[in-house]
C-alpha cells in the first residue's frame, strides 16, 4: 500500500530532481551568456508603488474574460494545497503553503508581465500575450531562475516542517482549533512562531531581492548574471521602498486567501501587471 511520506524526505527529492534539471539548462545558459552592460538603476519611493499598482489594475480591467478565467488557476492551486493540508494531517504547514504563494510570485507572474509589455506597446491583452514567454531568447535563463525559485519554497516547507518538529512536534495536529490555541498559548507554540517569522523573513528578503530578474530577463537581451545582479542592486539601493512593497505583496496575498483563495483571482493580476510597472520604473530605459 502506498504511504505518505512527510515534507522533508519529498522535498529532498525534489530538490535533488530540480538540481538535475538545474545544471542542464544552466550550462544552455553559459553557452548562450549575452551582453554584460550594466543596468541603470533609478531611485523610487512609495509613490511609485502606488502609481504601479494603479497601472496594475488597469491592465487587470482592460483583459477580457477569458484571461480572468485563466487566473483561477490560482485559487485552484490554492484549494488543492488546502486538501493535501487538511486531509493528510499536515495542518502545521497550512500557513507555510499559504506564504509560499509570495516566494513563486514572481514565476506566476511572467505571463502577466508579457501581457502588460504589449498593452504597454499599444497592443491589446490577450490569453496568446501569455504564451510569449514560451518564445522569449531567455526561456533558458528564465527557467533557470524559475526552478531555483521553486527550490526555494521546498527548502521552506522543508525548514517550516522542522522548526515544527523541534518545538510543538513531532505528532501532527489532531484539529485546527488545538492548533491555533497551542501556537497562541503556550510557550512552544510561541517558540515555534518566533522562530519561524525570523526563518521565513530570510526566504522572503531572498525572494524579494531576486523578483526582478524575471521581468528584466523578459524584456531585456541580457544574460542570467546580470539579471540577477541589476534585481538585487535595484533593490538595495530603494531598501526602503522594496520593503513597503514586500509588505504590501504579503498582505494581498494574505486577503486573497480569503474566503477559499477566491480572492487571488483578482489579487494575483494586479500584483503581476503592477510588478511590471514598478520594474519599468526602477530599470528605466
């Protein structure tokens, strides 16, 4: 009979699989290593989070009807997520799985930004805009970053899953209402939180200074490297900024969860168009 094995050995294994995968397309990548011209990196502030959020929504309210159902895919996943946790014992990894969606944002996002990009260009959007990144030079590159990402979230789960263990573990939760009330009122349970928003802050601060490689790697011939060099030093050199924007990325997720991740039909769109626009704003022309 078949068994369920716990996060850390399955996670192992997909680490070990994404490695494989990893090394393939990262050796396409150094054959195909282009220009290595640095990117102008301009100063933003909160202004600028909010004019790209506005610039986000509308783009969401200009796609037809067809590319709002092709965002249910998200609150989709999101439910599916929500049976494996609640229906094999794994309760203690529901917000773990929920704050995820932050650390794989960036991939679901491509799409998005392809279809912000020629609406941008005077185009109209379209389910087909999304497939462009099928097409992109840097599919390599993209991919490459893409799986380093999805790496990153079962390291998480994989971390989430053992600071559980250290401290309310190693038993799963029998329900939900003793969960909460153990995480709320007892020391281990405040253990477990205190050290899993420290934990999780490094997972989110890696993610966050990484978010714009995809968008620039979509709309720029550069290579890998210098992708993720210009991600990071846009991003340490606005701190302040980014990390209102980090904020408010967690925060719309947290809504959008709610009620039965509906919410992420609208959550997700906005936050990808708008994550574009505030690339464009920080990695001018």
């Amino acid at each position: 009979m078949a068994t369920i094995r716990n996060p850390i050995e399955w996670g192992a294994d997909q680490l070990r699989l994404a490695g494989v995968a990893v090394g393939t397309a990262g050796r396409a990548v150094a054959e195909a290593e282009r220009s290595d011209a640095p990117v102008r990196i301009a100063r933003i502030g909160i202004r600028d989070i909010g004019a790209s959020l506005q610039a986000g929504l509308d783009d969401f309210l200009a796609v037809r009807s067809d590319v709002i159902f092709l965002c249910l895919f998200y609150p989709v996943v999101g439910l599916v997520l929500a049976y494996i946790v609640f229906g094999h014992g794994l309760l203690h990894l529901l917000f773990p799985l929920a704050s995820g969606f932050a650390l794989v944002g960036p991939v679901a996002g491509l799409g998005l930004y392809a279809m912000s990009r020629n609406r941008e260009r005077g185009g109209t959007i379209a389910t087909r805009d999304a497939l462009e990144v099928l097409r992109s030079p840097a599919f390599g590159e993209i991919l490459v970053l893409g799986l380093a990402m999805v790496a990153e979230l079962l390291v998480w789960l994989w971390a989430a899953f053992a600071i559980y263990v250290l401290t309310l573990g190693p038993k799963p939760p029998v329900s939900m209402s003793l969960f909460v009330h153990d995480v709320i009122a007892t020391p281990s349970g405040h253990a477990m939180a205190a050290i899993g928003i420290v934990v999780g802050f490094f997972f989110a601060a890696l993610a966050l200074l990484l978010f714009l490689a995809f968008p620039l790697l979509l709309d720029r011939d550069v290579g890998l490297a210098v992708a993720i060099r210009a991600s990071v030093r846009a991003v340490l050199a606005n701190k302040g900024t980014m990390t209102v924007w980090g904020l408010v990325v967690a925060v719309a997720l947290a809504v959008g969860c709610v009620p039965a991740f509906l919410g992420l039909v609208v959550v997700v769109p906005v936050l990808g168009h708008a994550t574009w626009h505030l690339y464009r704003r920080v990695m001018p022309r």
